[in-house]
C-alpha cells in the first residue's frame, strides 16, 4: 500500500489533499500536523476522513517543523489519539509517554539522518519492546548496501515493518519495500514537495514503478550510475515491461564509483537480474563480468549486464550499435546521401573519453569513418584511439579541422545543465552533421545551434530507444514496443521540465 504524506500549512488544504487522494484509489495518508500554522485542530481533521490516516507531529531533530513546546506536541498526539486516529506514530524515546487507548494503533518509530546503523536487527527489537503495532525505521543511505541491510530486515521481521532509506541512494527500499513485507511505503503529494529526503510522488510510485503489483517474483532490473537521479530509463523500461506485460521492475540506483564493486558482489541477494550500466561505471564493472560480448571485448566498456540463474554474469555494450544505427536512419529520414557500406560521413569527431565515447567511435570506424576523439584527459583520449585505430587531440585542438561529422558523447548540455555546449557555434558549418548522444533534454543547446546554423542533426532520444530495445532483447528474449518507448521517453522529459 502506498501512503502519502500530506504537509500542508492550513487545514482546508490538508482536507481537501485529504479528498482528492482518496478519490484517487489512495487507501491511506499520512497527515503532517507539524506542518499545520497555528492551532492544530485535530478534530477537524479527523471528524469526516474519506481514508484512514497516520497521524504524526515531527519535531525539528526528527526532520519535521513543530516549533512549539514538547508538551504542546504530546498533546496533539493524545488528543489524536482519542479522536481515534487510525495510527500514531510516536518516536521512540516518547512512545512509553504516549500510553495506548482505543483502537488507534501504534508506529513506533525511529530516524536517523545520517547513516543507517551497522546493527539494525538491535535497533528494530528495542522499538518493537515499546508497545509496537509497526515498527518504522527510516535511516539515511550512504551506501547501496544500506538499502539492502534495510530491507533484508525487513524481511527478517515478525512484526509488521516499515523500513526506508532516506536519500537517492535508499530509493529502492521505498519501490521494493512492499515485495520484501512493508505494509506500506510514503510518498508525496508533489513531486517536488518532498517531506523526508529521497521522497518521491505518489504517481510515480503508482504509474511508473506500479508499486501495487510487485511480490517477491517480481523480477529486478535497473540503472546503476552516479548521478542517477536525472535518468529517464526507468521510466521507458517500465512502460516497456507493462506493454508487454511481464513481472519485472527497473530501479535508479546510484552507486558512487568507489562501492561498484561492492554494490555487484550483493547481485544475487536483491537479486538483480539485470542492469543498464552509465556513467561512471562502464569499464569498471567489466572485472564482474564472466561473459562478454564482441563489442565489449572491442570496446572495453559495457552499458549492460544480465544476471544469469548459474551465477554467471555477461556483460554487453549496446551503445555501438545504437548510435551507428541512429546515425543512419536520420540521415536517410533527411535524404542525405549514403554509400551502401558507410554512413554519408567521411570523418567524425567525438568529443569525450568515456564509454559512450568509446562505444561510438568504435561504432563509426567499423562503418569506414575516420574517427578523431577528443577529450579534456588527452590520455584518456589516445587510449580510446589506441585501442580503436582512430586518431586523438587535445580538447583545445577540437575544433581546428573541419570534420563531416561531430559528435557529443560527454555529459555537457544534460539536465540541469541545459545552457552548456561542449562545441561553439562559430565552428559549425552547415554541411556538418551533428549528433548529441544526450537525450534529456532531447533538444540540447548544442542540437539547437546547429539547426540555426543548418546543420543536419541527430539527437540523443532515438540513439537512447535503440540501445534500449536491445537490452529489453537481451533480457526479455524478445523487443519491446519502440513507440511504447519513445511515447514514455517524452512524458517523462516533459514531466522533468514543468515547473513545481
């Protein structure tokens, strides 16, 4: 069950949020009466409630706003307690306090903002001695491996148990939380109104990851990488996955590069089945990979993984293809000419030394392009062209030949950066073709100059289904709906940029 936490200043708004979500299919909230101004009149609020409700009043060291006396706040809390509140939820160093009447039941619980505690097994048995009906744990994630302690305990628990990592990086804990026994998980109202870090909207946890229809058989896929939050794959792979009608979820996690390996070695334990793999981790996640497919073997970095039942786990790089294929079809769609080996380009610079730079210059070189790659790092770049047979310049020299073909395989002009270009416009020419691997926005600044100066331009979102298409091959053994895909790709950019 989902519970969405409303956190409103007046009451008129918390009923009225309180109405709408019920309407909605929404079974139970949670009323923030910290956030109320002025007296909290709990009656009001509980006297005609269309769902049942937590009630709970956070102080400020607990992550809410009640800036009033304790003894103020008990006896908001008692008083909710007689005008039988569904729940309360009573933190544990004033749980023995607040003593049980009624039919209201019991949360107790506990937060910690600045880490999850090594010993969490101790910590739910102390809160489940306090007169417990659920014990709730929420703790921030440093770590991957936090979630999966978390929600492992979870399981573990003979009471019913709500646990959550606050931050991005406990975000699995609030999509999984139900598959492993959480009698329900929070969201908000807002997307952009969290009330504890790492929250997310109640439509998204609805219609995007479909929180409902996930058990212990739901398989798991996702995106590793660091930044994650700004990913849009779990929105396509998951519209994907419902399209098609198959038992499976696709997660954000954000694993900083220094716990990859770590993060990898607990697969089997979540269990993963599969993962799209992006910056930082393409190359160092090979060291897991006990299979590897041609390209990977040429290319040396990987964007997928499949977990198999052996326990075996291959490694896959579907970027080449991708971008040679995306490449292709826009230069047919804008009649452009082609030779019936080759792409209509001569000569390419790829701008960036990382996988997706890799990837692409290996792509073009097979299809007879001269490949030059430049980069910030000039080593990183003489890498990429040793190991690709393709030359390397300096990132200041980028601009100094006047190539066919340039393409941007770096971060630069990705959301939120979006007024960033990683090539002048005053070097554009218009019989260049331009080719943004960056799909979010679709529309980069890069990509938008062009156009002025009359360029022909490729953009990141069909490079982004195609190379999705093929890992949906990989692990479904058979392709997804591409305009499925697309249609979700562009929601979900168009979501990212209204305003809150």
């Amino acid at each position: 069950m989902i519970c969405v936490s409303i956190g409103r200043g007046r009451h008129r708004h918390v009923i009225a949020e309180h109405k709408h979500l019920a309407e909605q299919g929404i079974g139970l909230v949670e009323l923030r009466l910290d956030y109320i101004q002025g007296a909290v009149q709990v009656k009001r609020l509980l006297a005609e409630r269309p769902c049942p409700a937590i009630v709970t009043c956070r102080r400020a060291a607990d992550g809410g706003r009640w800036e009033r006396s304790e003894e103020e706040r008990l006896l908001v809390l008692r008083t909710a307690i007689v005008e039988a509140a569904d729940f309360i939820d009573l933190e544990d160093d004033i749980a023995m306090q607040v003593p049980r009447y009624g039919t209201t039941k019991r949360i107790v619980s506990h937060h910690d903002f600045r880490k999850t505690p090594p010993d969490l097994a101790s910590l739910h048995r102390r809160l489940a001695g306090l007169d417990a009906d659920i014990v709730k744990i929420a703790t921030m994630a440093n770590h991957p491996n936090d979630s999966l302690r978390m929600l492992e305990m979870v399981r573990a628990s003979r009471i019913p148990t709500v646990g959550i990592c606050m931050g991005d990086i406990g975000l699995p804990t609030r999509v999984l939380g139900g598959s492993f026994g959480c009698p329900f998980t929070f969201a908000t109202f807002h997307d952009d109104r969290v009330l504890a870090p790492g929250q997310i909207g109640w439509r998204q946890m609805r219609d995007v990851y479909r929180y409902d229809s996930i058990t212990p058989a739901t398989r798991i896929y996702g995106v590793v990488a660091d930044p994650v939050a700004h990913s849009l794959s779990p929105a396509v792979h998951n519209a994907a996955l419902h399209d098609a009608g198959i038992d499976a979820v696709y997660l954000p996690f954000r694993v900083p590069a220094e716990q990859i390996d770590e993060f990898l070695s607990t697969a089997a334990r979540w269990p993963l089945s599969g993962l799209s793999v992006t910056i930082p981790h393409k190359e160092s996640v090979l060291g897991h990979a006990t299979q590897q497919d041609q390209f990977v073997k040429a290319i040396g970095a990987a964007n997928t993984l499949q977990f198999l039942p052996d326990g075996q786990t291959a490694a896959y790089n579907t970027d080449a293809a991708a971008a040679v294929e995306s490449l292709a079809a826009a230069l047919r769609e804008q009649d452009a000419p082609q030779t019936p080996d080759g792409l209509g380009v001569k000569s390419a610079i790829v701008l960036g030394a990382g996988g997706a730079a890799r990837a692409v210059a290996f792509g073009l070189r097979t299809r007879g392009v001269d490949v030059t790659v430049a980069a910030r790092t000039i080593d990183r770049a003489r890498r990429i062209a040793s190991d690709v047979g393709c030359k390397a310049v300096d990132w200041a020299a980028r601009h100094r030949m006047p190539y066919d073909c340039v393409v941007n395989a770096t971060p630069v002009g990705m959301h939120p950066n979006v007024d960033e270009t990683p090539f002048d416009r005053e070097h554009l020419r218009p019989y260049m073709v331009v080719f943004d691997t960056v799909y979010n926005p679709e529309n980069t600044l890069l990509i938008k100059e062009a156009r002025t100066v009359g360029c022909r331009t490729v953009t990141g979102v069909e490079m982004f289904v195609r190379q999705a298409t093929i890992q949906f091959r990989i692990w479904q053994g058979n392709d997804p709906s591409p305009q499925v895909m697309r249609e979700a790709l562009k929601r979900a950019t168009a979501s990212a940029k209204e305003p809150g």
